[in-house]
C-alpha cells in the first residue's frame, strides 16, 4: 500500500496536476520536503518525507470537494454559484492615489493590508513579491511595514507557492495572507483541521483568478525580442503603468522591453499553467475579501484603475464597511450580477470550461482533479466549443509551437491575436453566455 508521499508523488506531482501551492510540504513533520522551482512552476521535493494522511486531504492538485468545503467554512452552499458565498458587492479603488496607481487595478487589496496592518488587526501580512530571489522569480515575503507590502502591490502571473511557509510563522503572531483560489482552498481545509499555524491566518485576501503562465513565457518573450543570453533582466513588471497596465522588463544592458497587457496575452495558449485550466474558482470564494478588475466601458473610460470588491465574512464587511466611512477606500453599491457580466467570459471559462476539461483529461486517460459539483446547463454546444479551445491549448503549447512563436515579433502577433481574440469572443457568446445566468452546481457522488 502507498504511503501519502508516494501517493501525492505518482498520483498528483507525475500526473501533471499538482498547482504548487505548498500545503505539503508544510506538513512535513520533519521539514525535510521542500517546494522547488521547476519549468512547470514550483514543485514539492519530498526528500523521502512520511506525511500525514492530511497532506492528501487538502491537496487541491487532487481536487476539492467543494461542496462539503462550502458548507463546513460558511455553513451552507451558495446563493449564487458564479460569485460563491459573499456579503456584500462593491465596486471603487483606494483613496490614496500612492497606493492605487502601484497597484495592480484599483490598489483595494494593498490598502486593505496596509489598514490591517497599521490598525492592528495583524501582526504582519504574507504576500507575494516578483523580483524575489532574481528579477524573473517571485516569493510569498513577511510583510511587516506599510513599505513592505506597497513593494509587493503588483500582480504576479507566474506560480508561486505560498503554503510552505506555513511552519516559519512566528508563534501567537496573526497573519493576513494573500491566496489564490486554489490555496485559499487548502487553507481553510487546514484551518477546519485545526492546523495551528494555518490558524494563524486571521485574514485571505484574493484576486479573482483567471489564467497564469508559466515561467518559460518570459524567456520565450525575450527571445522573440531578440535579447542576448547574456544581457540579463534586472526588473520586471507584469502591469507597469497606467491601469490596465503593460508587461515591463528593464535588462543589464539598459533596454526597456514593454508590452502591452492586452497584446502580450498572446502567451496565454502557449504557456497557459495546467492549474488555469483545471481549477474551477474564478472570483477566489475562499478568501474573506476577493478583488478583480471592474471591466466595464463606464470604469475604462474614467481610467485610473477599478476593481469589484466581494465580502465573504462579517468580520472583513466589517473592515471594508470602516475603511470606505474613514475615506480610505472611494466605493459604491454594485449589483452583484452586474459585476458578474463583467467577467461572463473567464466565469464560464472557469466553471463550465474546467469541467469539460477535467472530463475530457480522464476520458483520455489522464489525471484530472475532482471538485464533486457538476455545472448545469451544459449543453453540446459548449463542449463543442471547449473542444476547440482544447486542441488550441494542446497545439500552442507543444515545443514546436512554442518555438514558432519566438520567431513571429510581438508587433505583429500581439495585435494579431487581440483581433483573433475579439473575433472568437464575439463568435462564441452567444454559446459560453448561454444558461450561464441561471447556472447552479450539482454535487456528484464520490
């Protein structure tokens, strides 16, 4: 019989699954396991570790069982299954213009950390920083000051572990800490568990969570703008700027490399992470407070950055709700589902996408994670269309691809592939909107 090692080795690290978020190797009783930087993002090196039978049950390379996650953290499944359990929808950006111009979007989570930090509630925040150990690496960092956490107020679209630090908290010391969908997920399984470090995080903050790239991208980038191997990256940033930002990478030799965010996109079905395609959880329905982009024509043309604020627990609705009274956050009341059409696109993509994927893995075969909900409506239309965007994923992200594509300069691919993308998202509405208003969640027997 397999051990928990071995069994997350074989059936989650080889199988192509794991989403690198370091739940195991926090759990290692000996400290002997370790996440790694691999092509495929960060990775656990076991180094013969024995863990406990809980290492598995949290792993969300496996797949969580959402339906039972739901019910144990808030106390019942959701009202709405695009948004998950919240409080209350809002949408504005912070109040300081330093803050909210070094932010990503509208610099609500940076200003929320900074306030949970200067008003007590925290001892020090977990965030990730790009640029951490080298220029083309990010780390989830001990925030401690205002400064820290401003240094870290910028997205970051490479994986990044941030469960392994786990065992480094300082003891009696109350954390916030920044987690993507699926480790905000291992998280509160840890917290059910009664994980005393992990209870430490008195706070998870998220951004809504589309796709990720992995790190061969920027190489590849580089390459297709003819940069030497020798001439290496000082600074990169993946949303310099003005909102909605630009990639940015300065190098040894003084070039200054930029991108726009809606052109370099193009590497999204060359380098997309297996995580983005096989996680279900757009809007982040495990953290306390979820943060995204407000696209919408209204907020584009005032410009400035904008993003949609969800609560998802009193205790944050009760922060949010001083912060917006003492004047540190600009917000207003937004319809919930109003918020949710400016994301029809990536919601579909994430709950009805991932579950065709997820299928479509393991009637090939293949390993996929199982959350236990199945989407419905999901019409034959809609596997007909993520059926292409499949074998457009598989193609672009075969060498060959990969390697046409440093040939092709970003002037005339990025462009290209705004309108290619235009095109297939006008051509595949009607079809990925279809019944998505009225979607609800099915639970599957194990």
């Amino acid at each position: 019989m397999m051990t928990v090692t071995e069994k997350l080795q074989k059936d989650v690290v080889a199988a192509g699954i794991c989403t690198g978020c370091g739940a195991c190797v926090a759990l290692d009783p000996a400290g002997r396991a370790r996440m790694i930087d691999t092509p495929l993002g960060p990775q656990p090196d076991f180094a013969g570790a024995r863990l406990p039978d809980l290492a598995w049950q949290v792993c969300p390379g496996k797949g969580v069982d959402y339906a039972a996650l739901y019910r144990a953290h808030y106390g019942h499944l959701p009202d709405n299954w695009l948004l998950g359990c919240f409080q209350r929808v809002r949408t504005g950006h912070s109040a300081d213009e330093t803050v909210r111009r070094a932010g990503a979007s509208g610099g609500v989570l940076t200003h929320t950390l900074i306030y949970l930090l200067e008003s007590g509630l925290v001892d020090a925040a977990l965030v990730v920083r790009q640029g951490t150990p080298s220029p083309l690496q990010a780390r989830v960092v001990v925030a401690r000051t205002r400064a820290d956490i401003l240094a870290a107020a910028q997205s970051v679209y490479i994986p990044v572990a941030t469960l392994d630090i786990l065992p480094h908290l300082e003891p009696n010391k109350r954390y916030a800490m920044v987690c993507l969908p699926d480790q905000a997920a291992a998280l509160r399984q840890l917290q059910l568990a009664g994980h005393g470090a992990a209870q430490q995080i008195k706070f998870v903050l998220g951004p809504y969570t589309g796709t990720a790239l992995y790190p061969a991208a920027i190489t590849c980038f580089l390459r297709s703008r003819r940069v030497p191997p020798g001439d290496l990256v000082t600074s990169l940033k993946w949303r310099a700027g003005e909102w909605p930002g630009y990639l940015e990478i300065r190098t040894a030799a003084g070039r200054v490399l930029t991108s726009k965010k809606i052109y370099y996109n193009f590497l999204i079905p060359f380098f997309i992470t297996q995580n983005s395609l096989q996680n279900m959880d757009f809007t982040n329905e495990f953290c306390d407070l979820s943060v995204g982009d407000a696209w919408s024509p209204r907020f584009e043309a005032l410009g400035g950055g904008h993003s949609v604020i969800t609560t998802r627990s009193a205790v944050m609705e009760a922060v949010i709700n001083e912060m917006c009274h003492d004047g540190l956050l600009n917000t207003e009341p937004e319809d919930p589902a109003a918020s949710l059409a400016m994301h029809g696109h990536m919601l579909d993509f994430k709950k009805r996408g991932s579950y065709i994927r997820n299928r479509l893995r393991r009637k090939f075969g293949r390993a996929a994670p199982d959350y236990g909900l199945r989407p419905e409506p999901l019409p034959k239309s809609r596997w007909a269309v993520e059926l292409v965007v499949s074998l457009l994923f598989l193609v672009g992200g075969t060498r060959v691809a990969r390697k046409v594509l440093e040939w092709i300069p970003e002037s005339v691919i990025g462009p290209l592939f705004n309108r290619l993308r235009l095109l297939w998202k006008g051509w595949s509405k009607p079809v990925k909107r279809k019944g998505l208003g009225t979607l609800t969640m099915i639970a599957e027997e194990k």
